[in-house]
C-alpha cells in the first residue's frame, strides 16, 4: 500500500505541478482526480516549460501511467489538443494515458452557458474562467450529464444529445440570447474524440484498486486548491468539486485506507486569481513586486493574480479539513530582497479575535500580522536546508512553528531539480 494525495492548501496555484512532477520519479501511476481545463499546471524540465491542463505532469516521466480519473471533468477538444501537442514535444503517450468510463464530457454548451451565466451576474461575478467547469458539474448533478462510457453507444449518445439539447438551446436562445448547438455538431465531437482515445478508456476505479493490491505506487492529483473547495471553500467563489482529501477518493475510487501520506502544496506567500475575500492581499508596491518576481499570471488565463501574504489560519484549516501530513513550501525565493516579510498569524473581527477560519464573513476580517526579517542573498542555488541564509530558515521555522505540521520539501526555484529535501 502507497497512495499519496497531494493537494493545493491554499486558493489553488501553488505549484502542485512541480511537485507532482517531483514525486512521480518514484511513482507507478499518476491520477488527477477532479476538476477539468480550467487549472493550468506548469512544470519547468530543463529550461523548457510544459503547462497542463487536464493530462498529469508525471506524463514528462518515461514509463509512468498517468489516469483522469471518474471525478474530472473532462473537455474533449482540450484533451486532444493537450496529447498532440505532447506528442510534438517528443513525449511517447502510447499505452501511458488511461481515462475513467464514468468521468463527465464538457461541450460547447457548457462553456457558452458558463460565460453567460456570468455576463448576468453583472457587480457579482465569481470569476470563472469560462471553460464550461460549473454547467458540466450542474448536468451530473442534474443527471443529465455525458460520461465518457456513453460514447461506446452511439444510438443511446444521440438519444441523451437530442435529449439534452432541446433543454440546453432553449437556455442559449430565450435566456441569453446567444446561437443554439445542432445534435450532429456535438455528436461529430463525441465521435472524433471516440475514434482518438478508445483504447484509453477504462473503468479506472477497479484498475486503480488491483494496482494498488500489487502494491504499485500511486499518486493522486488535485486541481485548484483547499480555499477553492466547493463545500470549505469560500463559497460562492470556488470551483464546482472538492479539490479536497474526500474529493481525491470520491474523484478516484480508491478508499481511505490506501492512502498513507497527504502532502499539502503551499506558495512561501499567497495568491488568488479572480473574485473572492482574501485577507492577506497587498494592495501595494510590495504585492506588485511579487506579482512580478513570482511571474505570477495564469496558466489558463494569462489573468494577473492577486498577490498577499502567507496566511496561517487558511493552513491550520487545510491542515484540519485534509489531514495533511506534510507541507512543501514552493518559491521561497521570491521572498529574497524582502526586507521585512509578513505573517498572518490570526484574524480579527469587529475588535475581537476569531479562533478559527470562517465559513462565511471572511472579507470582514482582518489580519493580525508578524513580521519577520527578510534576506537579501539569492536561493535559487542552495540544495540543503543548511545552505539557506539563517533568516530563511528562521522564515520556514516559524511557519512550521504555527502551523503545527513540518515542512518537508522546500521549492527555491522553477525547475525540478531547484528542491530541497529536509531530512
């Protein structure tokens, strides 16, 4: 038995492809359990960068396996796109590349209802990015939805298609105002995605458990983070799944018992792309310069993203929710040059502190802040713990300190191999 669950612990980009990328060198088998295109995870290999949208980062690893699994929502055009373009970068995805017969197909419907819906919500946008995540969820949940499974019958495909468009037009055309979608557009989709990954598809859940009974190492990966988690996020600006430790499960198949390490993947600071309370943002030249220096602009979106600092209470929380057992602390070098750092340490509402991370009212409180002196020296070099400047280390110390769990792998750079193992 080897499951490791490695989870975004704060409002998603964190750096989990980097670390994903880490682990898979001693891993059998790579899972991405839920969420679909919106997430962009960038892996930096040798001075050339790859950025992934649905397929694992452990595909970069000759040999390993990699599986969307049944709790991603999958787009099938972006999925081709991502394989091809893999393909041309001379990465060899013959018999690598298994996706569940239970997972759920996004089509164009689904991302033109998602951009209107949020054209209607005019001052309240969420901030999605447009990609269909939300409505695919919506039609499982509705029961509506298209499973990758469906594709092998072609008369029932065309049944659920002619079914779900009479209800989905009538949305695009009387609500919106936008063009309606013909059965033979969206079936000419399904079936040229059909033809492409057939022999792909599997029912992941019963392969995952027979590799996990042969005692394969199996690693599974989260999209978005802690904070974005639909049900302990910072509802209603989060994703539509559980990036969570029970989303890894539901996502996957695999039962709790399988899983011996969660790994929860923290920036040295703190971003968030989109809408949504963030206490720790940095409304000043300090929050620009980390924007800058830790290049910090969507994968997906090419949106600026919010930048602030580290926030211990959304940890403790990840901490609570996800049972993490270890935290790898990612760009601590872009904190280098800083001559005071800040650490929220707590939170304070109406005058009083509040013990705990809200479930609603988060954009009411305010920060209660520590700060640290910073160092000047570059990092990016340094590849032991003993090697970083004392101030550095003090940083790491005191995070671990409130926290109350260790930091165990620390990231100093882009590349894969600018990580530092603490022993």
């Amino acid at each position: 038995m080897s499951c490791t669950v490695v989870i975004g612990a704060q409002w998603g980009d964190e750096g989990k492809a980097k670390m994903i990328d880490y682990y898979s060198s001693d891993a059998d088998i790579i899972v991405r359990y839920q969420g679909g295109a919106n997430a962009g995870h960038t892996v930096v290999v040798g001075g050339k960068k790859y950025v992934f949208h649905l397929i694992p980062s452990g595909i970069l690893h000759p040999g390993k396996i990699c599986v969307l699994g049944n709790g991603v929502v999958l787009d099938p055009l972006q999925m081709v796109d991502e394989m091809d373009k893999l393909i041309e970068q001379g990465i060899d995805i013959d018999y690598r590349i298994f996706i569940s017969d239970a997972a759920h197909l996004i089509l164009p419907y689904h991302k033109a209802l998602d951009s209107a819906l949020e054209e209607m919500r005019a001052e309240n946008k969420i901030g999605t990015t447009g990609r269909g995540i939300g409505p695919c969820y919506a039609d499982k949940c509705f029961r509506t939805g298209i499973r990758v499974g469906d594709l092998y019958d072609e008369k029932y495909l065309e049944e659920k298609i002619t079914q779900t468009l009479k209800i989905k037009n009538l949305q695009l055309e009387k609500l919106h105002g936008r063009d309606p979608y013909s059965v033979d557009e969206i079936m000419d989709i399904c079936l040229q995605f059909k033809a492409r990954v057939e022999k792909m598809i599997i029912n992941t859940a019963f392969y995952l458990n027979e590799e996990s009974d042969k005692g394969k190492k199996i690693i599974l990966e989260g999209a978005q983070g802690f904070g974005l988690d639909i049900d302990h996020g910072t509802y209603p600006f989060v994703t539509s799944s559980n990036p969570t430790v029970g989303g890894a499960l539901l996502g996957t198949g695999i039962n709790n018992f399988q899983v011996n390490r969660v790994v929860g993947i923290a920036k040295a600071y703190i971003t968030r792309v989109g809408e949504g309370p963030f206490p720790t943002e940095d409304f000043t030249e300090s929050g620009n310069t980390i924007r800058e220096k830790g290049h910090e602009y969507g994968a997906t979106t090419g949106r600026p993203r919010r930048c602030g600092w580290f926030d211990v209470e959304l940890l403790k929380q990840a901490k609570r929710i996800c049972g993490f057992t270890e935290i790898a602390l990612i760009k601590l070098d872009i904190l280098s040059g800083f001559k005071k750092i800040k650490v929220a340490t707590g939170y304070q509402y109406e005058g009083k502190k509040i013990e705990m991370f809200p479930s609603f009212m988060l954009d009411k409180v305010k920060p209660v802040y520590t700060e640290l002196d910073g160092w000047d020296e570059d990092i990016s070099a340094c590849k032991k713990y003993e090697d970083l400047p004392e101030k550095a280390r003090n940083y790491i110390d005191f995070l671990e300190e409130k926290i109350g769990i260790r930091i165990a792998i620390i990231g100093v750079g882009p590349g894969r191999e600018d990580t530092i193992i603490r022993n």
